[in-house]
C-alpha cells in the first residue's frame, strides 16, 4: 500500500532579481511613527485633503459611464490640456496623439522609460543622492547605473564629474529638478550646461520633474522642455497626484518626441496598459483652469516659511528650500548620531519623524543631513515645531 505519510513540499530555489534591495526606510519610518505616535514628517505625502471641486470631477466621469478602458496611451482630451500647459509654461510644443502619455504614477513612468531603452551592459548615470526607485529600475534592465555624487553640500550637479562619467557604453542620465531630497533646483545655466554636455552624444535624458509647480522665492523651474537640444533627447516625466495633493490616485505623465514615446508605449502597453478611466477625464476637466497648478509655489511657499521659522529656533542648522515639499537640516549641532539612528531617536524620544539623508545614497554616505517632508496641516506642522522646540 502506498505510503499515508506526505512528504514535505518542495520549494523552488529563488534567485532574486533585487537581491540588495529589502524594504524602504520610508516604510520602515512610517511605521515607527505610528508604533510611537510621532508627527510623520518623513514620508512626501500631504495629510490634507485635494479641492472638493477635483473629486465632483472624476465622480461626474464615473456617473457618465467613463469606466471601461480607455486608450492605452491615455485620454485624448487628458494628453490635450498636458500638451497646453506645455507650451504655455515651458514654450515646446508637444503632439498629444503621439509625445504624451499617461502613467500610472511617475514611479511607473521610470521603469518603464528604462526598461525601453536600456538594454543590458548599458550604462545609465544617477546622479546621488536621488529617489529610490532609480537603481533598482536600472537593475531590473540589466543597466549598470554610474553613480555621480552631487556636490555635497550644496547639492549642485559637478559637470567634471558628470562629464568624466560619460562612455560610449552611457544609454541615458537621470536628473531631477526640483530635487528630492535636497530640495534644490537646477538653474538655467545648468540646464544649458548639461544640453552643452550632452550635444555631440547619443545620449538620452530622463528628467524628472514631478515638482514641477514647487518652486520658491519667485524663481522658475527650468524644464527640460525649455532648451531644444535636451527636449529633442529627454523623458519628461511627471505628477499628477504630486501637483493636485491626490498622491494615492498614481497618475502621471511622460512628455517625449514622438520616437522616444513609441519605444515607451511598447513597454507601457504590457506593464499596465492604461491608467483609471475616471479619474483621467476629472483630471482633464480640472486642467483646464491652470490656476489650480500656478497657485501652488505661493501655497507651499508658506508652509515652508512657516516650517523653517519654527526650525530655526532650534539647533537645526537649515540648508536651502528652493523646491519640492521638502526641508533638510544639518544635526551635526544636536547628535553624533548617525543619520539613521538620529531619526530613529527622534521618533521614539522626540515624536517627530525624518527621513536620513543617507537612504538616497547606494552606499549610505552619511552628512549628517535629514529631511523633512512639510506638505502637511499648518496644526501638524505647529505640533511637530513643538516637539522640536526642546532640541
């Protein structure tokens, strides 16, 4: 008779495909926060709600029967009002039929960029610190990501450095403007500096610029869109939950020349095919008032202000704000910490959460630099400048 006993099931052997990657401190700050009731300053989202009159727009989509797939690339009227804004803003003209596409999110939109055109033992140059979906992304491709340091510091692109990394094997460079995590903005003359670099290369540019309409201090966020030789060769990508306070609805858009966008739309076709059918005709009826995205320097602007003054009566030393909806501070002045485990402190003992700066670097370059994220309620902001107040 056979055997009633059972043997113990086989498991696979699993060669990971990330096999450096474990979980985010995002996460993992997020959860202490709420392990140890701490004001999350840590994770970039914002705790207030987005204007009423956005959600009646995607709910008069879903009432008028707009929820079946739409078009893979996105909604014509959607990729219209992205194309306007554009030109109005940044003076290129995009073709909605064939240089805008939809996303689901700009994390999304990344991946998919890389895995469109960089093929294996490609190399791709990040420029660190920088978000942290960028190396594994390059990973997944098989790319071999060059790591630039930005200055530190003042966090400004070093084009020696940029320019000793370029090869004949480099596919692409990564920028971000303005630029999480050090909250700083690339010029007009480093814009044109980069165009310069990269003239005579075959080299392609992923700009993203999902803070597009976070920029302070009357200055403008200089697109890549705006200089005709890194348009001709650039991913733009951006945010639609970033600009209207909607970050959990993951929709965004990638602006490129009609070539570039075809080899997206091969992977984007397979990766998610499309993106909420609702939510994309309330995001073009709501575009079509642009000061719903030009009043947001001014809004942010004063809730930074509001930060950095309460900040600045503690032994924080502030480096600059110039974008984004963060703020970095130096500790040097409070803890011999580690970055890491000041954070940790300062959750557990203080009730406020930070995120190290040391996470945006592959190899945990330590400055002693934080960042805190203030797209948050004047009283959220009020009660964490409180808890800070004692260091």
């Amino acid at each position: 008779m056979p055997s009633t006993e059972q043997a113990t099931p086989h498991s696979p052997a699993l060669r990971s495909r990330l096999p450096e990657v474990g979980t985010t401190i995002f996460t993992v700050m997020s959860a202490l926060a709420a392990e140890h009731q701490a004001v999350n300053l840590g994770q970039g989202f914002p705790d207030f709600a987005c204007d009423p009159a956005l959600l009646d727009a995607v709910s008069q989509a879903m009432q008028q029967g707009h929820n079946q797939y739409p078009p893979m690339p996105g909604i014509l009227p959607l990729r219209q009002a992205v194309a306007d804004k554009m030109e109005r803003l940044y003076g290129h003209s995009y073709r909605p039929a064939d240089e805008i596409t939809i996303t689901a999110g700009a994390t999304q939109a990344i991946i998919s960029i890389i895995l469109a055109v960089v093929h294996p033992g490609d190399e791709v140059i990040v420029l660190e610190p920088c978000y942290d979906s960028y190396l594994p992304n390059i990973a997944l491709a098989g790319g071999v990501a060059v790591r630039v340091p930005l200055t530190p510091g003042s966090f400004r692109p070093d084009f020696d450095k940029i320019a000793a990394a370029l090869s004949p094997r480099t596919r692409c460079i990564i920028i971000n403007t303005p630029h999480n995590p050090s909250a700083t903005i690339w010029t007009e003359a480093e814009m044109r500096q980069l165009q310069d670099l990269l003239a005579p290369t075959e080299v392609l540019l992923i700009s993203d610029e999902v803070y597009e309409h976070m920029v302070f201090d009357g200055a403008a966020h200089h697109s890549a869109a705006r200089f005709p030789g890194l348009a001709a060769r650039s991913f733009i990508v951006s945010s639609f939950g970033k600009t209207y306070h909607v970050t959990g609805w993951k929709v965004g858009f990638v602006a490129a020349p009609a070539p570039l966008s075809a080899e997206l739309r091969k992977v984007h076709q397979f990766n998610v095919f499309t993106v909420n059918t609702p939510v994309q005709h309330g995001l073009a009826a709501y575009m079509q008032e642009p000061a719903h995205y030009l009043q947001l320097p001014a809004f942010y602007q004063a809730k930074r202000d509001l930060f950095r003054a309460g900040l600045a009566q503690t032994r924080f030393r502030l480096l600059p704000s110039e974008g984004t909806f963060f703020q970095c501070a130096d500790i040097s002045d409070i803890s011999t910490l580690s970055e890491v485990d000041f954070c940790r402190w300062l959750t557990t003992e203080i009730g406020v959460t930070a995120i190290p700066m040391s996470a945006f670097y592959r190899d945990g370059f330590d400055q002693k630099i934080v960042r805190f994220c203030f797209a948050k309620e004047e009283a959220t902001l009020r009660t964490a400048l409180q808890r800070l107040a004692q260091l």
